[in-house]
C-alpha cells in the first residue's frame, strides 16, 4: 500500500527539522551537566559530568549525527510497516542469546526515557495522534499512527549516548538528561507539527477509541477477577419489553438469576416459527462468502439492523425480545473492539446466532462470564492478541481453524453450552499443540537452559563450600573473590563436561587447596623451597582454568598480578613478619573489613549489571517499584506465577514484544519464550524477568477478556436506544 502524499510531507517535515532539535538538545544538556548542577547531585553520578560536558563538546557533531541516523532509520522501518511491507524482526540474531540483567538494564533506561517523554508532551502528543491516524486512513485514533513516537526519540537518544560514551553508567546519565530536555522541545515540536497539518487542510480523526501502541503502559496493570453478571444487569436498561415480563418479574440487577425467570427452561422448544425463520434468514447473511465488516459491527451497512428489529418482533416473549436486542448489541460491541484482528471478525460474527440461541434456549448463560459460550469467544479473543502482524504464520493458521469449529457452532439446529464446551476444547488442543511444535523447534535452547541450570545451581553450592573453606584463610579481596567466583565456575565446568571424578575435575579441586596453601606458606626454608617446586604447574593449572571459562583479559591479569605479589613476599625470608609487624591495628581492621566485604558480593550467574543499581540515584520516585501497597507488585511471586503458555508484553531490546511462555526451568533459573516471529524465542535469566517486572515492562497481554471488554462498552453507553 503506497504512502499518502499528505503523510510523506508530514515525515519529511518531521525529519527536516530533527537536525535542529537534536543540536538544542545537546546545548541543554552540557547546561544542564554544568558546574551549576554539582551542588545539588550525588557524589557518584557527579564525578561523571565534567567528562561528559568535555565529550559533548568535543563530539558533539558525532552525537547529533547518530542520533539523526537513528531517527531516519527507526522512521524508515515504521513507514515500511504502513506500507505492508514484512518486517524483520529486530531481536532475530539467529541462535541462542540469553537475556540477563546486564541487558535488561538497557532496556529498562530507555523505557524510562520513553515515558519522561510521553508524560512532558502527553497531550500535545495525543492531538498529534488524531492527525496523523487521519493521513493513514484509519477510521480511529492510533498511537501507532505516528512514527515519529516516545519510543523512538529514546532509542535514538541512547544510540547517540552510546557513540560518545564507552562506558555504561555515563551513557546512562547522558540519556536521562538529554531525555529530559528532549521532552520539553518534543512537546513544543508537536504543538507545531499539528498546527502545520491542520494549515494544510487535515481534518483531526474522531476519539471513537484509542488503539494504544504496544509502548503504551508502564503501570502494573492487574487483570480484573472476572465480575457476575454483568450481562443480566444490563436486560433493565433495553426498553424492548418494559420494566415487566407477562409473569410480573422485574427484569432488574436484583431480580435473581435468569436461570429461574424461565422455569420450564424450555425456550428452545417454544420458539415460534417467525422467530425460528429470522434467525435462519440471520444466519444466512453471516454464512455469506462474500460476508465482510464494512465498518465496526456491522456487515452490508445497516441489514443486519433490520434483521435485528424482525428478531425483536418475532419474539413472542418480552424477555426473548430483550435477549435478542442485548445479545445482537453486545456482537455489536465485539466487532467494533479495535484489538480484535480483522481475521477473526467474521470468525466471531459467524458465532452470533449460534450464540443467541444458546441465550435464548439457556437464560443462565447471561449470569456469568464463566460460561462456555463466553469462554470461547474470550479464548479467541485472546489468543488474537499474541501476535502483532496479521501475517504471522501461528495466526495464519488458527483463523482458518477457528472458522471450523465457529461453523460447527453455527450449523447446530440446537446449540447447547456443551457444544459450545466442546468447541472451546477443540481450540485449547489446537493451541497446546501449536506451544508443543513450537517447543519443539526450541529443543536445542531448552538443552542449552537446562545445561546452564545445573552449571548455575552447582556453581552456588561450590562458592558456598569455596567461602566456607577460606574463612579461616588470610586471603586478599581479589584472590578471594577468584576462589568463591571464578574458579567455582572452573569446577562446576569440569563436573559438567567430565564428570565428578574425572581427573579434570580432581585437579581443579587440587588447584583450590595448593592455592590457599601458597598464600599463607610458613615462614620456613622448606615452605619456600615446595613453593618453588609448586608454582609452574600451579600457576599453568589456573591460566588452563581462567581460559576454560573465557574469564575476561583484564580480570585474569589482575588474579596473576596479585599472585605475583603474594608468592614474591613469601619467597623473601623473613619478609613477611617485617611486613606484619609494621602493620597498624588500624591497617590490620582495614584489610580485614575488606575481606569481609569481598565475601558478601553475591555472585552473578552470567554477568555483572551493565548499569550498577546502587550508582542509579537519580531514578525518578515514580520508576520505582511501590512495595507492599499488593501481593501482586512483588516482581518475584508475579514471574513465578508464570505458567507454560501465558502469553505477556514485555520490554527488550528497546521495543515492546508479544511473548508466549514455552518452558521455565525446574529452579525457575531460566525462561524460554516464543517471540514475535515463529523462528525466533527470547531466552531469559529468572532475575531478568524479575528486574523487568519491578520496572513494570512485563505486563500481561490483555488487561480484560473481550467480553468483559464489550459490556464495559455497552454499560458506558445505557440510554434507551429504539
């Protein structure tokens, strides 16, 4: 589909103009990081400004020049998307990469960039939307309209943050500083870009309803318990038959169950021939190949409401008519729900007579949404929201499927609620053979997180029995943290790879009682002389080990350093009591509080946190998680009530995904998910999750069912309509 001439002015305009903005955000921010500010900003993030101050001078050119190169090409992908063009999916790297805090971190600083500016320029934004959903030709106001969104300027921001500064604390006060004076310029740019469009003759779209993005949320929505009887509550607002059936009943919320208000239960029996053959007549407009929705609800323009005044009139009971006005009406609802994929429209309308017999024959069905009838077309609904391209292949194939079993819904003379049961199995077997093929497909990521488990669980109980071992030993922070650390990954690896009895592993563990010994030898002739005998193989045993586990350049210099400064004052006789003598008590206190502390660090399964989260006291109050005000705010009980196949948005990699849940590791270590393309899954550290959901960007797929959805709709809107 070709871009609209109106909109390709509006995106050229945009990008024109982001040269300039991009060169007042970096003023503002080298203001803001000035001299002015130091007074009044901790210690650990102060020591930083000067340097970035000092970077954006000398590259400033650098930074814009990124961050414009960003914003065209993130531009270029969402007109790519407008255009129909199949994306490709930017967390795709081709095989197993894990997710663990290290990432999320970037994750969760760019999220939070997003929302400082959706929250400065909120409003201006939200007329924008209005706009440009007009210049795509939607009938309703989207966010995702515009591509010029809060999301973008905030990776764009990053990126520019990432090419003048290497290390990752300073990126991060970079971005949320110039995030900040971002917003303020973003909300006057936004004012102006409206202004331009409606110059020239745009008329804004109508707030029928508001399709947010998928970066919409930052909250921790939770998913309302489903309500009783909304549905028989809303029979006393239709006006069809008065505030009395002929039986005298009132037709209120506290009139009882419906079940009761029919007492022979025998509606489908005595349905009379009028009403029997407009439902049939209804029926065969919905099973019409040429069927489609021409605007929301309704098929062939208004037919459908003439059929539904015959289906009123034909009833010769007064709460029938009231069931069939508030039955067709809620279908209304369903179809014009602008979550609910155009695909599965005709799937859900083909289920409307089907449904209204079940209504009629069954009155209870209207008391709960526990109802198989409202079950299916929840689970449907639902299952429509996991994926975000009409074209995914999973979608693709469960339209038709779910066409099947509505068209067996629909071509029974008399629906019951267990057929309907019956349907809504057949789809959950569809879906959980759908997980299992997927599953299949990611056989070699679950080997791969399982293996990683174990070496993680055997990793924590060797660093416990390493710690236990050295607390009586004499031993400096850095070869403390290697022993508990590094060399229990040493250990857990060759346990692993070769088993526990295997020479490898027997030698490392040697490694570890030869190595305590050479850094509190006694001070004698013969100590030295085993020393000197030990240290060659010794020290070419941990070189072996520290390259086993890849253990970064730096980290492993620093091991042999310090070892070199061990061994070469145990080989001087007489050195160390000297050295020990000239020691302070204070000194002697110092050393030994930095023990201690060395052998509180946690250790980390894959990697330290690229931002350290002590150093992060700036984050704004409202980022951070509220404990105790819900059980369901605790991050860690909301990850572990995730079960195979729940489907969640989640925050990675700079974007919102639609993920469904393939396999969790029995220790709940590890977590595999099926992403938005069918070839691809996230595989993700238990804590990372965690970290994420503390930030609030892990988040169910659907706040409500869309039934519950539909009423909402309809019990906003009571008025008595003819």
């Amino acid at each position: 589909m070709a871009i609209a001439p109106l909109f390709q002015r509006f995106v050229d305009d945009e990008l024109a103009l982001a040269p300039a903005l991009v060169q007042r955000v970096v003023a503002g921010t080298i203001q803001l990081l000035g001299p002015s500010r130091d007074a009044t900003t901790p210690g650990s993030e102060r020591a930083h400004y000067a340097d970035l101050v000092a970077t954006l001078q000398k590259s400033g050119d650098l930074y814009e020049k990124t961050f414009a190169q960003s914003l065209r090409r993130q531009v270029a992908a969402e007109l790519d998307e407008h255009a129909g063009a199949a994306a490709a999916d930017p967390n795709d790297s081709g095989g197993l990469e894990l997710m663990d805090e290290s990432r999320v971190e970037v994750d969760i600083e760019i999220s939070r960039a997003m929302q400082l500016i959706d929250s400065t320029a909120e409003w201006e934004l939200r007329e924008l939307q209005t706009f440009t959903s007009t210049l795509v030709g939607l009938g309703h106001v989207s966010a995702e309209s515009n591509p010029f969104r809060p999301l973008v300027f905030a990776t764009s921001l990053w990126e520019a943050a990432c090419a003048v500064a290497t290390a990752q604390l300073p990126r991060a006060i970079l971005l949320r500083t110039s995030a900040g004076v971002a917003a303020g310029l973003l909300k006057n740019a936004w004012a102006a870009a409206t202004s331009r469009l409606e110059a020239q003759g745009v008329e804004p779209g109508v707030y029928r309803t508001v399709v947010l993005p998928s970066s919409a949320s930052f909250g921790r929505p939770a998913v309302e318990a489903p309500r009783q009887g909304p549905l028989s509550t809303l029979l006393g607002t239709i006006p069809q038959a008065g505030p009395r059936d002929t039986r005298g009943g009132a037709l209120t919320s506290g009139a009882g169950s419906l079940g009761s208000m029919r007492g022979d239960g025998s509606g489908a029996s005595r349905r009379s021939p009028t009403l029997e053959s407009a439902l049939l007549r209804l029926d065969e407009l919905l099973r019409q190949p040429a069927f489609e929705i021409s605007r929301p609800g309704w098929p062939a323009g208004d037919g459908i409401a003439q059929y539904r005044a015959q289906l009123v009139a034909s009833a010769t009971e007064p709460l029938d008519r009231q069931i069939i006005e508030l039955v067709t009406r809620l279908f209304e609802s369903l179809l014009a729900d602008s979550q609910l994929p155009t695909p599965l429209r005709a799937v859900i309308a083909r289920m409307q007579v089907a449904v209204l017999r079940v209504c009629l024959g069954e009155p209870a069905t209207l008391d709960s949404y526990d109802h198989a009838v409202w079950r299916l077309l929840d689970r449907i609904g639902h299952t429509s929201l996991g994926y975000s391209r009409v074209e995914d292949p999973r979608l693709s194939a469960f339209v038709p499927f779910a066409s099947a079993v509505a068209e067996e819904m629909a071509g029974a003379s008399t629906p019951d609620s267990l057929l309907f049961r019956r349907g809504l199995n057949r789809v959950e077997g569809f879906l959980a053979e759908q997980l299992q093929e997927q599953l299949r497909a990611g056989h070699a990521a679950v080997a791969a997180l399982e293996l990683a488990e174990r070496r993680e669980v055997l990793q924590q109980h060797l660093t416990q029995r390493l710690t236990e071992q050295m607390a009586a030993v004499r031993a400096s922070p850095t070869i403390r943290r290697f022993v508990t650390g590094a060399w229990a990954r040493v250990i857990a690896k060759q346990m692993l790879d070769h088993g526990e009895q295997s020479e490898q592993t027997l030698a490392a563990l040697k490694t570890v009682d030869d190595l305590l010994w050479s850094v509190k030898i006694p001070d004698h002739p013969q100590s030295r002389q085993r020393l000197i005998a030990l240290l060659p193989g010794l020290l070419q045993r941990i070189r072996a080990g520290m390259e086993a586990i890849a253990l970064p350049a730096v980290e492993q210099q620093g091991v042999l350093n310090e070892l070199m400064t061990i061994h070469t004052e145990a080989l001087r006789p007489g050195a160390r009591a000297g050295g020990s003598a000239a020691l302070s008590p204070e000194e002697i206190v110092r050393r030994m509080r930095e023990e201690v502390v060395a052998d509180a660090s946690p250790p980390r399964s894959f990697s330290d946190s690229v931002i350290d989260l002590s150093s992060m006291e700036t984050v704004p109050a409202e980022h951070l998680p509220s404990g105790g005000e819900h059980a369901d705010d605790d991050p860690a009980r909301r990850i572990d009530a995730l079960r195979v196949g729940d489907r969640q948005r989640i925050f990675l990699q700079g974007r919102w995904s639609r993920v469904q849940l393939l396999w969790r590791s029995d220790q709940g270590l590890f977590y595999l998910f099926a992403g938005e393309s069918p070839v691809h899954t996230h595989s993700i550290t238990g804590r990372a999750l965690e970290r994420l959901a503390s930030a609030g960007l892990v988040q169910p797929i659907e706040i409500k069912p869309i039934v519950q959805r539909a009423v909402d709709r309809m019990m906003r809107d009571v008025s008595p309509r003819a």
